[in-house]
C-alpha cells in the first residue's frame, strides 16, 4: 500500500471514530435527560398525577390518553402545549424554583400543579 493512500485511509478511519464518540455521547445526553424527565399522563379526563413535585432543570413530560384534545396551560401564562391530540406529548423544562399551578383550556376543571424545589 502506497504511504499516502495509508495516511488518507488511517485519517479517514480516525475522522469517523471522532465522529462516532461524538454521536454517542450526545445520544447518552438525551438519554440521561428523557431518564430525568417525569411524566404525567392525561386519561379520564384528569392528570394522572394531578400534583408533582420536581427539581429545578427538570423536565415534565405530559401525554394525552384521552380521545379528546386537552392543553396544559399554565395559570400566569408562562407555558401553554396548544391543542395536544391523543398521543401526543408536550415537554417543559421547569427552570425556576415556584409553584405552578396549571388547566386544561378546554375542560377548565382539568387541573394540575408543578412543584419546583431548588437544588440543593
């Protein structure tokens, strides 16, 4: 084998490992972050679990069950999913210590609150 075509060989290989370690590494990232997020699940017209308490940075991940639409809307506005059909998710990151309280827009007897604690 010709020494240059060995040093474009060996580099390529060396570009691609780099590339690969990088690729897994950001996937272990989303990983560790969805294993950190907590779910509540909309069914039967309620949040299952209607309270939830959490650390600052993490995530709260709601998906609807319900064959009708619902929305998580925040009761000051700060966050608000839209229309979420069935099966659908919506992910906020809860960022400040508080406590948020939160309906559905469209059965406003839906409700729910995030407690956020600061990290200690």
């Amino acid at each position: 084998m010709r020494r240059d075509t060995f040093i474009g060989v060996a580099l390529g290989a060396l570009i691609a490992g780099v590339a690969f370690a990088g690729h897994s590494a950001l996937a272990d990232s989303a990983n560790a972050s969805a294993a950190t997020d907590t779910n509540v699940v909309i069914s039967g017209y309620a949040f299952k679990a209607p309270k939830v308490t959490i650390a600052a940075g993490t995530a709260v991940v709601w998906k609807n069950q319900d064959d009708d639409p619902h929305t998580v809307t925040a009761n000051d506005g700060s966050f608000d999913s839209k229309g979420m059909g069935q099966g659908d998710t919506f992910r906020y990151v809860f960022t400040k210590p508080g406590t948020y309280p939160y309906h559905c827009s469209a059965h406003p007897f839906m409700k729910g609150v995030v407690v956020v604690e600061a990290v200690k």
